[in-house]
C-alpha cells in the first residue's frame, strides 16, 4: 500500500522514521512519499519536500513567508492528488496538517491517519471540529489524551504509547560509555554536570540560554553543559557562551542526560527526555514582557502544567518557572533542592517513578503501525 507521510520538525522527522520503519515490517509492499527530513529518507521513498523549507514558527516569521508557505501547501495538494496514497499519516505540524486533512477528506483521495495528536487540550480546543470531521483516526502517545478526546469530546482515539520512552529505552540498552569517556570525547573536566536544555528555536535560547547561565556562579564545583539542538547551528550559541565556562555538545542529547546531575529545560519534549533518563530537572521558560504573557496564558491556555511530565502524572513532579512565574531568585531556590543529598531531589525521583507508570506500553510505533495497516486492510 501506499503511505503519505508529512511532519513539520527534527522531531516529526525522528518519530516518522520509526513509524516508516514498523509500517514495513507489517506491510512488506508499503512505498513512501513524504515531507520530511533525512531520517525518514533513510527508510526509504521519496522526500518530496524537507521539513527544513516547511517550518516556520511564531506570527511575525509566518507572516514573512506566507508565499512559500502557500507554494509548499499546493505543492502537497497536487502531489496528494496526483499519486493518489492509500493512507495519508500526518503528524503533528497542525497548522499545516490540518489545512491537509481537510483537503484529503473533501476529495476522499485517501484514509487520514493523525499521528501525534495537535495539542489542543493546550490551546485552540476549537479545532476538535477539525478532527472529528476530517481525521479517519488520530493515534495519542500521550496517556491523558484519552480521557480529553474520549470523554469530553466524544472521540475514539487509539492510545499507542509513547515513542520518547521507546527511544529512551532503546538508547540506554545500546548506549556503553563511562562519564570519563563522554567528558574525554568532548574536552569536558572530570566535575559532575548540570545540563541545559535551551530550546530549538532562536528565540527560546535568546530569552532563556543566558538566565540559565546566571547559575555558573552559584555551583562552581559543577560544570554546564549545553545540548545543541539538531536543527540549530553551532554558531547561534557562540555568542551566548563565548568566553563563558559553558561547554556545547551538539546532537547528542541523550549522552549528555545519561551523565548529568541535574537539568535546566525549557519546556517541551525536553523535559519528557531528561525525566526518563532519571535527571532532577527545574522546568524554566523567560519570555519579554513576561506580565503581560502571564495574562495571555491564563486566558488562553486550558492546563494546569506545560510540562509533559507533569501533564502525564497528574501532578507536580517538576517545578515549572514558566513567563511571570519565572524569576532567577526562584530559579536558584529550586535547582538546589534537587542536587544530591537535597529532599526534593528524591522527591522528583519519586514522580519520575509515576510518570513511567501512567506512560504504560512500550513500542508506540510498531503498536501504530500494526493499527494503521490492520485498518486499512480491514
């Protein structure tokens, strides 16, 4: 069968590539198109666009690229309509995606598979009209998304697992090097590390990077570590941590968190890996004109948490520093109640411990894969 595949972003383009991957142990003639990045070109088909010439994010860069945005959008449509797919598998990306599964469902060109839900318990619950209307079935990985999509909305979805706790799993099984090894590799001192998880997007590490930073002269007997992003350049962090004590170790996340103390993370994806590998972590999200932010959220956003382990525990595990929340006293407070030896540390632990259990299932893209083929034979 045929599978239409689009993502947005480095992380679509990681979960898809596993998706792709299962979907071809369970369907031995299953060919790929998609809008994607390398991983998923990896697994064969053909990448009609990168994510990299799609992703735009916040108004002001949206609205300057309007015009590829809409050339990319038709490029699809026609493509779509042109190579006639049995299954079109989106995922996240929905201010893309969802444009998509309307015009797959007006023009019943194919069944439409939403893989990683938008997040609209968070923000814009109005688009539930969407789903209902164009989605054929939309496949969580979030646990709490059953009851919000099921209960209130009356809306069956298909809860897979979680593909992060997988990738997780499957990199702490394969992954062997000692602490000395990883800080050899890097250059790093032998201190133990504290970890920053700055973001993805410029701005995030514009406003966040150089708070986080304001730590160094509080734990000296630590050294910090930087996780460059994937899909950023060495050369937007330079200006933030030149001359600094501050060490970069780019696209290799999961390395770093297996060796860390403790963590800064801006929230995000982030804070579900670092909680996975075991690391105490204070949640931190700056902004400009953070007061008048603050008043945004609480209109807009319709959730306790914004943090993934929080919002898939049903409670406090992590402390959340997020917009008019945020202060760098609170900041300093909170990353030393988690260091060794400190209460909180083993309280966050605790947490950690269940929010593993409420994640349940392993092997979300296989788990996926087997569903989507299954539904589209039967």
């Amino acid at each position: 069968m045929k599978y239409y595949l689009i993502v947005g972003e480095a992380s679509g383009d990681l979960h898809a590539s596993h998706l792709m991957r299962e979907i071809k142990k369970a369907d031995n003639e299953a060919e790929f198109r998609f809008f994607g990045g390398d991983l998923m070109a990896a697994q064969g088909g053909t990448l009609v666009r990168h994510y990299r010439d799609t992703a735009y994010m916040g108004f002001v860069t949206v609205v300057r690229h309007l015009p590829s945005i809409f050339r990319n959008m038709a490029l699809c449509k026609n493509d779509l309509r042109e190579w006639r797919p049995d299954a079109v598998i989106l995922v996240d990306y929905p201010g893309f995606n969802l444009d998509i599964a309307h015009f797959v469902h007006t023009e019943k060109i194919a069944k439409v598979f939403y893989y990683i839900s938008p997040k609209i318990w968070a923000w814009k619950e109005y688009r539930i009209k969407n789903i209902k209307r164009d989605v054929d079935h939309l496949f969580s990985i979030l646990p709490f998304e059953v009851d919000f999509f099921e209960r209130k909305h009356h809306y069956p979805i298909h809860y897979v697992g979680n593909p992060t706790a997988d990738e997780v799993m499957m990199f702490k099984k394969n992954y062997s090097e000692t602490f000395l090894q990883f800080c050899e590799r890097h250059a790093l001192s032998q201190q133990p590390i504290i970890a920053l998880l700055a973001g993805s997007r410029r701005s995030e590490i514009k406003d966040n990077l150089p708070r986080m930073m304001l730590m160094l002269e509080h734990f000296p007997d630590y050294q910090f570590v930087l996780a460059g992003a994937p899909s950023v350049d060495d050369e937007i962090y330079r200006p933030f941590i030149e001359g600094s004590r501050v060490r970069l170790v780019h696209n290799e996340t999961f390395a770093l968190l297996s060796h860390a103390t403790a963590a800064l993370v801006t929230s995000g994806t982030a804070t579900l890996e670092t909680a996975l590998f075991g690391v105490p972590q204070v949640v931190c999200y700056a902004v400009p004109m953070a007061r008048f932010w603050g008043v945004i959220r609480r209109l807009f956003l319709k959730v306790k948490y914004v943090s993934l382990v929080n919002l898939i525990a049903d409670r406090e595990v992590v402390p959340e520093l997020v917009v008019d929340t945020y202060s760098d006293e609170r900041l300093l407070r909170e990353l030393r109640a988690i260091m060794p030896g400190e209460e909180g540390r083993e309280r966050m632990l605790s947490g950690y411990a269940l929010m593993r259990e409420a994640i349940g299932k392993p092997d979300a893209p296989a788990n996926a894969a087997r569903l989507m083929v299954g539904l589209l034979k039967g």
